[in-house]
C-alpha cells in the first residue's frame, strides 16, 4: 500500500457548497484527514439540491439506514468524516476549539467576521493554536470596500468580466457551463494552504490564507485581461473563436455535429488547406497568423462551407492524419466514456456503494490519489470523532444529544 503525500495532516472543514469542500476533497484525496464539521440536521445545503441523487448509500457507517445522497454534495466530498455540532452554541463552540488544538488546517467559507461571534474566527483561534493554518475562502477576500458582501460564482463571472467574454460575439453575456469560479478559486485555497504547510516547516507558525471569488475569477481573465493592459481597449465576445489565433474554433459539419480546429501556425493553415484542396495559404490576405486575424470573417466564412461537404469524423480523419490539431465536442456521457478517462481511472466507484465519483486529474508516482470511502452519510462520524479523538464518554456525547448540540 502507497503511502499518501499529505498523510498525518488533520483539517477541519467548517466550508460549504462548493468551493470550499472542493479544496477539503483535493486535501482528502492526497491523504489529509479531513473531518467536515455540519449543522445537526440539515448539514451542508448541497445535501438537499436534487434531483438527482445516488439512492441506498450508508456512507461511511455501515450500520446506518441506508439514504440518498444528492449528485452534488457527493462532487466534493469524499474520503471525509461528518460530525454534526452547533457553532452557535457554546458547548459547540467547545468542541470546534477542542478539534482546533488537534488540527494542522481550518478551512471555512462564512462571510467575513461571520466566525468572530463565535470566538471561531482566525486571531482568537492562532491563539489556541499558533501553528494553525487558517484558510479562508470568501466572496471579496478579507480586505477591501466590498469584503462584507457574500460571494457566489455567478456573481463573481459577471463581476470580473469572465460573462463579457463568454458566449456568441452577437449575443448576450453567457455564464460559463461549470462554476468555475468556484472551482478555481478552490484550487487556489489547496495550493495556499499546501504553501503555508512548507512555511511552518520553516517558520514553526501556522497564517492566515485569505482567497477570494473575485480575485480568483480576475485572475482567470488570463490573456484576455493582459490584453486589456497592453493596450486599454476592453476586449469583446468572439464566441469560440481566438482572439490572436485563426483559424481556431468550431465549425459544422455535413451530419450536424461539431469539431474545434485549432490551428495555430501558418505551417498547419498550410497542411488544412492541403486536405480542402485551396490555396488559401498562398494568398497575401491569409497567408500569415496576423492577416488571418485581421480577415478573421470572410477566412471563416470560406472554412466553413468547406467543411460541411463532409461528416465530423472524417474531417477529423484527415486533419488528423497531416497533424493538425482538432477534436470533437462531445456531450458528458460521450466524454466519460472515452478509453482515454477510462484508461486515467476519471471515474472511480466505492465498495459497498452505488456512488461513482469524477477522478482526481493529480497523478503522483509515489503517494498517489486514494480513494478511501463515499461522501459520508450527514453525522456518520460525530460519535466515532467525540469518543476516539476528542476522548468524550457515551454519557457526554448523549447529554450533547440531548441537548442538539450535536
């Protein structure tokens, strides 16, 4: 059995919806303990977005009734432990310290000063523990006019001038399909995190990491707000086309499908003229990158009459075959059962459960992605974390109970 890179570290996971159980699950996935700290009979909101839902799981205990669990809580939380405890009340807040002295990270995703009335936020906590890493994912960071505000990736893609640049160059400001903001902005808070981990090793002190939606989604403005500062002029939508690269988009075939050229040399507009028989790499207009550009329209316009002569999969055949990049649009269910994610295990399944999960795309030669156990069923763990970790007896945890503390 391998080993795991981030085994032995322990972090306690106060996030929820997405983009905060999506660093945790990254965190779980290279072996980091991870201990999901829910509200006693709710839990995470995502537990209660269906349909749909994987039906007749038990999660991580065995002996519970077997329940549904929606498709979306299951995206970002596996290998986890649930407890149920109530930060609101003081015996809960008990507890959270209690777990905060055995932990090397707190990951939570409340809106700024949210955790202050409970004593649970960063400056009364690194006095608990100084070597905590204390990761905070929030709409507009900590600091900053706007930092009060609740965050959502859909507001922070309209924000940040991601929706500007996505969807038809004659139509409307699209979302993109995936929260991506979300997602990203997750990536971020792991890598952080595993940045402050490498510190301690130096320094012996835990900090704060603090990212932000919106920072997270300006940074995803990549070449596009490069652009922008390059020369002061707000670049506009050009649907799937490039902005300094043609041909290099989706066109239409004969059989109503759809393939993305990405063509990106005059050596490869050469070798597509080739196989549509046209010498339009001859010709002063479209002979360079640059004047493609400039005469992106009638290029376009010219391309995509040629190829709807033919089916998608022969054009790829022949693009193909003289090394010109392409490929398909496929829809989901073609996507995930190509050989390609088969062979790379982007599907992964769980003993004793119905659930199947989307792979880690991290593939570590040494101490490699594990996949341990399902997303745990709401409060699977809270007895087996208060008696074994924390050390309670069963009349404690019953009077906790009782008390809907936990």
């Amino acid at each position: 059995m391998h080993t795991q890179a981030l085994k032995g570290i322990k972090v306690l996971d106060l996030s929820r919806v997405l983009a905060g159980p999506s660093c945790t699950q990254i965190l779980a996935d290279l072996g980091a303990e991870v201990i999901k700290v829910e509200r006693p009979l709710i839990g995470d909101e995502t537990r209660h977005w269906t349909p749909p839902c994987f039906e007749g799981d038990s999660g991580s205990n065995s002996d519970s009734e077997p329940e549904s669990i929606s498709a979306y809580y299951a995206t970002i939380n596996r290998n986890k432990r649930s407890i149920t405890v109530d930060i609101s009340k003081p015996e809960g807040q008990a507890i959270i310290k209690k777990l905060v002295l055995l932990s090397d990270v707190l990951v939570e995703n409340f809106k700024v000063g949210g955790l202050k009335k409970y004593g649970l936020d960063y400056e009364s906590l690194r006095q608990l523990n100084p070597k905590l890493i204390y990761a905070s994912l929030t709409g507009f960071g900590q600091t900053g006019p706007e930092a009060h505000k609740p965050g959502y990736d859909f507001i922070s893609q309209g924000l940040s001038g991601l929706m500007s640049l996505t969807g038809p160059a004659d139509g409307p400001p699209q979302k993109i399909g995936v929260p991506v903001v979300d997602l990203f902005s997750g990536l971020q808070l792991t890598i952080g995190i595993q940045a402050a981990l490498l510190a301690r090793q130096q320094c012996g002190e835990g900090q704060l990491v603090d990212v932000a939606l919106f920072d997270s989604a300006l940074s995803m403005l990549a070449n596009y707000g490069m652009n922008y500062l390059a020369l002061g002029v707000a670049p506009k939508r050009l649907g799937n086309a490039h902005p300094s690269i043609c041909p290099y988009q989706v066109f239409e075939t004969a059989d109503g499908k759809h393939f993305i050229l990405a063509c990106g040399n005059d050596r490869q507009f050469a070798n597509v003229c080739e196989i549509l028989q046209l010498k339009l790499h001859e010709d002063p207009n479209y002979s360079t990158n640059p004047q493609r550009v400039l005469n992106r329209v009638p290029l376009t316009e010219i391309l995509q009459r040629e190829f709807s002569k033919k089916d998608r999969e022969q054009w790829l055949q022949l693009l193909q075959s003289v090394n010109v990049p392409c490929g398909s649009i496929n829809d989901v269910s073609e996507a995930l059962n190509l050989p390609q994610a088969i062979s790379r295990e982007m599907v992964v399944g769980f003993d004793n459960s119905s659930i199947r999960v989307l792979g880690n795309p991290i593939k570590l030669s040494k101490t490699p992605v594990q996949y341990h156990t399902p997303p745990p069923m709401l409060g699977a763990d809270t007895h087996v974390v208060l008696a074994e970790i924390l050390g309670m007896s069963k009349d404690e945890i019953a009077t906790l109970e009782s008390n809907n503390i936990v």
